[in-house]
C-alpha cells in the first residue's frame, strides 16, 4: 500500500490521525506504517456502536448434568485408563494460551517468564511444563504441544524457552505460533497511535486461537499425526492438570465433543464466568449477566443452580472446532488502559480507562459446540490463577496453594 491509497483508505473510515507524523518518518518508517494501516481490520470498529456483541444472549437455564467430584471419584479408574490409553495413542495434544498482555501483573515481560520461586528460580512456564511432564512419565509419550504466543511477547518467550531447555519438554514436541492483533480506540473510535511509526494494537483475545492455530498450518499438522483432541490452557493458573487423563477419558467415555473443568462457586456472588445451557446450548455466562434471581437460585437438593465457574481449561475435538467454527466469534469491547501520543507527539500511560480494545474469547467457543461435559475439579487442587501480583487471584495467593499442594518454591 503506498501513501496515497492509505490516505483514501483512512479518510473513507475518518481515521487520517494515523498519518499525521507521517512526513516526521524515515523511509522504512514510513513503509512499516503504511503496512500497519493496510492490514487494520476497521470492521471492528462498528462494535463500538453496535454494543458488545456477546450482550444478546438467549435463554439461560442451568446445566442439566455435570460430572461431579463424587462421580469422578468413583469413575476414576476407568476414565483414566480411556484417557490414557488416547494419549498413548498421540490422540491428546495441549494448548497453551500466552498471548495475552497480563497487564494486571504489571510485569513488562511475558506472563509465563514471572519468577514465583522462594528458594530458587520457579517460572510460570516451568510449573505448567512439570505438570505436563507428570502425563508423560505416567503416560510413557511425549503430548504435543502447542504455544500462542503474540508479536508482542512471542520472541522473548521462544528465546527463554530455549534458554532454558524447555524445562525438559522435549522441543520436538513443543510449536509455537503467533495470534493476530486488534487497533485499540478512543471511546469515539478513532484508533490509536502508540508511536508516530505505530498503530496502536492489542492482540485479539484468547478466542483468536483456532484462527491462528489454522493459519499457522498447524491444525493440518496435528491432524496428519493423529490428534483428535485438543486442552486449551491458560498461562496463569499454576496448579492446573493439563492433558489430564481422567479428563480425556471421562470426554471421550460420554462422547462428548467438548468439555470444561469447572470448580463449585464460592459463593453466588464470585465473579466467575458459569457453564449453562442458553437456548439449550452449552453457554458460559459471565457473572455480571446472571440476574440477582439467578445467582441465588438453587435446585432440589439445595445446591445452586448456577454452581460451576469455569478455569478456562477446556478440551475439544478437532471435529468439532472445524464443524462449528465457521461462524464468527462475537466481539467484545472492553475498556482499557492505552498508552497513546499526545497532541505534541510524547507517550502518555494513562492511569484510567482511555478506549476500547476489542477481543474474541474461548469462552465463547462453548456456545458453538452441540455439547459441553461439565468437569468438577478440587478448586483448592486445581486452580491458582495470577492475574494480579498482590490480593485476589495472586502471586501471593497461588503460592500459597502451590505449597499445600507439595511444590517446592
Ligand atoms: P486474561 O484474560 O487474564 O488476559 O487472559 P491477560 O492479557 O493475560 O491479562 P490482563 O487482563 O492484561 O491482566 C487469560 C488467558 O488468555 C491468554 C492469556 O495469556 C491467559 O493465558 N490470552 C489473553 C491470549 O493468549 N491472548 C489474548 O489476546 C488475551
């Protein structure tokens, strides 16, 4: 795209502020600029006026069934034997998750990277990859691994991977790609710029996964080697089990073509994301859009009836994901902090809110697939998000319940 084909471009969407340091640039400035702009997806923008996609729901109702702690307990064995016997069999392959910004942390460099140890070093990725390590010593296979990362951390994140020897993974089994970005906004739309070379972006949300994974040609890979089934992952919660054998086997035993874990809310008021049926359809509803009536509802037996919050820990065929998945994700609009130029060309970091980015979720896979096995996991087994370095789901926080669970820090 060359100077003036971006300018008609940009006048057609009123965002010409893009090119006003333009003549400021030098020649590979001026170029990488220009590309930036020619690859804007400026559609997203229209959710800025349409409203967050994801707000139209249909009709909530709670799950119907769900398989709890009591009935895994007593189905464990042979869900683990199915499970692993898949993953033997190269069926089973794990997602990791790592492009977000983790901005909550506050730590410039990628989530995965932040050192949690006390004694000694203990990487994020390091405790994710000692936990998929227990599946291939039980397992006796190495589970293929597959790495998002975004152009934002994707270099310092192979590099450390590398400098540490992939903490034992076998790097023959580990791949990593790149997820897409999104311009990030003012409230009234007009994208920012972060510097008079660059177009501010973000990367699209956990959702972008299977678009990338596509793209990366790696969905064609895994299914040429035999991969049926996939466990998405997220980079922070550090107690996590990932390709866990009881959990394929009890998917596969139901045949189901997708499946959550799941932890029984603290309480109705915790900020969870729930599994539920909307229009009869597995659904994850965040908890701002359960109403009060909901929130409290319970069952028969007295349990709520909104009980399961998700740990975004998922499992889904291949099938499934390339059936379902030609439909668009919604998008969501979510305010953010974006550091931008101000009207004198210097870099602000605001302290509020100042646009929107705009994201797709996995969370909202879920609604896509014609069926959802709810997992019950021991949350204080199970699930130790960081998304904040102090407080509520922590550093602190999962520390502490790394300890109890016997991992040396
Ligand atoms: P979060 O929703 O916690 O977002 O991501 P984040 O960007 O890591 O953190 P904050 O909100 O800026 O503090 C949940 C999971 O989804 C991944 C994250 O890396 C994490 O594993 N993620 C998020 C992506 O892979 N890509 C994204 O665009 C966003």
């Amino acid at each position: 795209m060359n100077y003036e084909q971006a300018k008609e471009l940009l006048e057609k969407y009123g965002q010409t502020q893009l090119l006003k340091y333009y003549d400021e640039l030098n020649d590979s400035q001026k170029e990488s600029l220009l590309k930036q702009i020619s690859e804007i997806d400026f559609g997203l923008l229209n959710y800025i006026k349409d409203g967050d996609s994801h707000s139209e729901k249909g009709v909530i109702t709670p799950l119907d069934d769900a398989v709890s702690i009591e009935d895994i307990e007593k189905n464990k064995e042979r869900y683990t034997a199915i499970g692993v016997d898949a993953i033997k069999n190269g069926k089973v392959a794990a997602l990791l998750l790592a492009g977000g910004m983790g901005t909550r942390l506050g730590s410039d460099q990628p989530k995965g990277m932040y050192n949690i140890g006390e004694s000694g070093d203990l990487f994020i990725f390091e405790v994710l990859i000692h936990n998929l390590l227990d599946v291939v010593h039980q397992t006796g296979v190495w589970v293929p691994l597959y790495i998002m990362t975004s152009e934002r951390n994707n270099d310092d994140t192979v590099n450390f991977f590398k400098e540490k020897n992939y903490f034992g993974y076998d790097p023959d089994y580990v791949e990593f790609f790149v997820q897409e970005m999104a311009p990030a906004a003012t409230f009234d739309g007009k994208i920012y710029l972060e510097a008079k070379d660059r177009v501010s972006t973000s990367p699209n949300g956990n959702g972008g996964w299977f678009i990338s994974f596509v793209k990366a040609g790696l969905c064609e890979k895994a299914k040429a080697q035999g991969v049926e089934y996939i466990n998405i992952f997220a980079v922070d919660n550090v107690c996590q089990r990932i390709a866990d054998p009881c959990f394929v086997g009890a998917m596969i035993d139901g045949g189901y073509c997708s499946a959550s874990k799941v932890v029984s809310k603290k309480n109705p008021e915790e900020k969870v994301g729930v599994l539920c049926l909307e229009d009869g359809r597995p659904s994850i509803v965040e908890y701002y859009e359960l109403t009060e009536d909901m929130r409290y509802e319970t069952k028969d037996d007295g349990e709520l009836a909104y009980k399961y919050g998700v740990i975004l820990n998922y499992l889904f065929t291949i099938e499934a994901l390339e059936k379902n998945l030609k439909n668009n994700l919604s998008v969501h609009v979510v305010k953010k902090k974006i550091p931008y130029l101000d009207e004198n060309g210097n870099t602000v970091k605001p302290e509020t809110e100042n646009g929107y980015k705009f994201e797709t979720l996995v969370l909202d896979m879920i609604h896509m697939m014609d069926n959802c096995l709810a997992y019950e996991v021991i949350r204080e087994k199970e699930f130790a998000p960081i998304k904040n370095k102090t407080g509520v789901d922590s550093v602190e926080t999962a520390k502490e319940l790394l300890k109890l669970n016997g991992v040396k820090l």
